[in-house]
C-alpha cells in the first residue's frame, strides 16, 4: 500500500492520517451548523436537489470522558468518509455530530441513500468497539420530505428545522401573549356575535338542504390536519374537481384574472360559481362564512391572525418553498393577504405575504392587522 508520507520521509499511519482528515475538516460548532441548514434547505428550495442530514448521537447527555473519546473516533470517521463538500458540525454541541450531505439528487435518492448508511455504518462499525457501536444511535433526515397528508400527526421533520424551534423559543413570552388575544378575542367574538351566528344558520336552513357548517381538513401548522369550520355557503355533494384545477394553476401561475361582480375589478379567483347559494354569495362576499373559524382559534388549530389555511390538494401542489407558509406560522382567520388585496394578489405574492408575516410577528403586528381587517370585510375588496 502506497501511504502519504509526512515531510521528513516518514509513512503516516491509517490512525494518524484519520486525524489529520479530521484536522482538516472543519468541525462547525451548534449555532453555525443549524444556520448551515436553513441555508441549504432555502438552496434546495431554488435548485431542487436534495440534501441528506446524518445525525449521530451517542445517547449520553452530559457525556462521560470515555464517551467523549468515542464521539472523537466517530468525527474521525466521518471525516474519512465524507466528501470535502459535505459539512459537519455539532447538531448539539458535544452531543449529537451531524453531517449535510449536499447535492445527492432527485433521481435515483433511495439508492444514494442505501449507500451513505452502508458506507457510514460500515466505516463507525470498523473504528468503534461493538459496545461503542451500540450506544450510537444513527438517523437519516431528506430534505424535502415526503409529507402524508393522510396522517394527523405533524408530516415535516422537526430535525431538519433546528432554525424554527430556536425562533419560537425566542418569541416564547410573544407566543404566550398570542395565545392569550387569540382566546380572549375568540370568546368574546363567540359571544357577541351569536346572535348574528343564529340569523345565519337560519337563513342557511331555509334556503338550501344540507348542515349549517362545512367541515373540511385543512392543512396547519407544521403540516398537521385539522378540522375547518365555515358557515355553509355551497350546495351539497358538488364536485370540486373544478376548484382543484384552478388552485393547481393558480399555484403554477397560470391561472387568469377573472372580473369580479361586473364592478371592474379583477381577481384570480373562480368567478360565477354555480355551486355558491344565494346566501352563500352573500356570507363570502362580507367574510361572514368565516365566523365559525372562532371555534378552531379557541381549540387552538388556529390563531386570529396568521396565513390562510390551505387545502390538502393545494399543499400538494405547492412548490418546496411555498410549504415554508404552513410551517413558519399557524393559520389565521385574517392576515396580510386579507388586508393587502386577497384575491386580487397572485399566489407567489401572498406566499411572500405569509412569511414576511411569520419574520416580523410580534403581538403588536397582530393588533394592526386586526384593526385594519374590519375596513377590508366592510369594503370587500378582493372577497367574493
């Protein structure tokens, strides 16, 4: 075997030049390598090309001495096994080593997944002793995933979001304000306004069959289902292929302006719908039908103010960075887009509009929102 030699002459041996990969390679410390993944999902969001996050966690916190030697031998082996592009760093400091597999492609990703495990289980199993090798615990994160809308459960991998969970802990105080507004305004909207919740199931009841309120699974946060609450404002049983197919072009942004009302004004939304009641068109057009998304604030699938909360079918045809709207913040009866034009905003826009909320939220925002949402329900611009 030809070995590198250093420079006096001397061959270097398989353990010194395992250290000296491992010198070379750059270990990045807790709060660079979670940045280094935000980057790189927002990189695959543009490029389309996968990346594999390996962590590695020896399953000991805080660690021992000899554990401590043991996580130095796996960064050893890592360095030895992954390509010099690929980053490493602590997922958490002096715990848990993780690597970024970067660029492993769209075709063929199963196969280079079953590979990288090999080759990494392989390469720890020959540098640690078989009790070492049993206190490690391996995983293999892909981003994007694969949600499964089917499940209620969150779909979206925690792991691969280091960067959101430290945002929310940052905001925790502002989350618990949030919290607070968002029950104490939806009882007193549940209250207030159940006169007027009497008035419409009525009018619902005499005008067409079928129940006061359309129950739908929506999309929340982190991907999870819920249940949506709306007054009714279609018949029953009607098809929604055709829904599905402009939401699928909208997304794409191939869907067209339609006008709105004959008042002159355009929107991207279905126009003439011949599956809206008399009574229907009334509530949409004053975003009255919205008024049983209280119920779904107080449970708390929902907040006052936050992105509009998508359908199933849409998610799926959402493009990765456009998932970003129902991971960043939880869904909300109003938000920007309902006070920056609703309809009349193309679906990039309103994406936009959503993350920019979920960037900058803080309590205050949300109070201007909600005083300039009474204006765009009363002017009805955009609603249909």
């Amino acid at each position: 075997m030809n070995l590198r030699r250093s420079g006096n002459g001397s061959a270097l041996s398989p353990l010194a030049l395992e250290g000296k990969a491992t010198a070379e390679r750059e270990i990045l410390d807790e709060p660079s390598f979670k940045r280094m993944i935000s980057l790189e999902r927002k990189r695959t969001e543009r490029s389309g090309n996968p990346f594999l996050l390996m962590l590695v966690d020896m399953g000991e916190h805080p660690l021992s001495a000899k554990t401590s030697k043991t996580l130095g031998q796996i960064q050893a082996a890592l360095a030895i096994t992954t390509r010099e592009t690929d980053v490493t760093g602590w997922y958490k400091q002096e715990a848990i080593v993780g690597v970024m597999f970067t660029d492993i492609g769209v075709e063929g990703k199963a196969t280079i997944l079953s590979t990288l495990i090999s080759r990494v289980s392989e390469t720890l199993r020959s540098q640690l002793t078989l009790e070492q090798f049993n206190r490690v615990s391996i995983s293999f994160h892909v981003y994007p995933e694969e949600w499964d809308h089917d499940s209620p459960q969150r779909p979206s991998n925690p792991a691969l979001y280091p960067d959101l969970s430290k945002r929310d802990e940052v905001r925790k105080s502002f989350r618990a304000m949030k919290r607070a507004m968002d029950v104490a305004g939806s009882l007193l909207a549940l209250i207030v306004l159940a006169p007027i919740f009497l008035v419409i199931a009525i009018a619902i009841k005499l005008t067409s069959k079928g129940p006061v309120l359309f129950r739908q699974p929506r999309v929340g946060q982190h991907g999870a289902s819920f249940t949506f609450l709306k007054f009714r404002s279609m018949h029953v049983n009607n098809d929604a292929s055709r829904h599905k197919e402009f939401v699928t072009k909208l997304i794409a942004g191939r869907a067209e302006q339609r006008p709105a009302n004959g008042n002159g004004e355009v929107v991207y939304k279905l126009t003439n719908d011949s599956r809206i009641t008399p009574v229907g068109a009334f509530l949409r057009k004053t975003s009255l039908d919205e008024l049983p998304q209280f119920l779904n604030v107080l449970k708390g699938e929902m907040s006052l103010v936050g992105p509009r909360p998508a359908i199933a079918y849409e998610v799926e045809a959402y493009d990765t960075w456009h998932r970003r709207r129902v991971l960043e913040a939880k869904p909300g009866i109003t938000g920007l887009w309902q006070i920056c034009g609703r309809s009349r905003v193309k679906f990039d826009d309103m994406v936009r509009l959503d993350l920019r909320y979920a960037r900058n939220w803080t309590p205050w925002l949300d109070l201007q929102i909600l005083m300039r949402t009474p204006r765009a329900v009363v002017t009805g611009t955009g609603a249909l």
